[in-house]
C-alpha cells in the first residue's frame, strides 16, 4: 500500500490513479485524516443481461400470443 499525503495527492493525481488500479493507496491530511483510494472492479456484464424468470407458459403459448397479437 502506498501512503501520499494530500499534497503529494494533488501534485502527482495522475500516478496516484494509476497505482490505485492495482493497489489501495492512502491519501494523509495533516490534521491526521486518512482517507483510503481504490479502483472499484469494472463489471463486464450488459445491461440486457437479466436473470431469467419461472414460468408455466409453454413455448406454443407464447407462440399463440404472438400469433393472436399480429391478427388483430
């Protein structure tokens, strides 16, 4: 873990982002403040993927539906 304090920080934000992908880093005040940097994990799912739900309709129902629905 790597430890700056705020002015280190603010001088050097780009590298402190960059080690913080790969490592918690600590960002010290001098009123003795801490406060901890870290890359959130990047969720590679999309958005349409959806759990899927339980249900007693057939595959031929649905099929009816969509049937019924284009006639009217």
């Amino acid at each position: 873990m790597k430890v700056f304090t705020y002015s280190e920080a603010r001088q050097n934000l780009s590298k402190l982002l960059l080690i913080a992908q790969q490592e918690e880093v600590e960002i010290c005040r001098k009123d003795g403040t801490v406060f901890s940097l870290m890359a959130k994990k990047d969720k590679k799912t999309s958005p349409f993927d959806i759990p899927g739900i339980k249900t007693k309709a057939t595959t031929q129902d649905i099929l009816s539906a969509i049937q019924t629905s284009r006639e009217g």
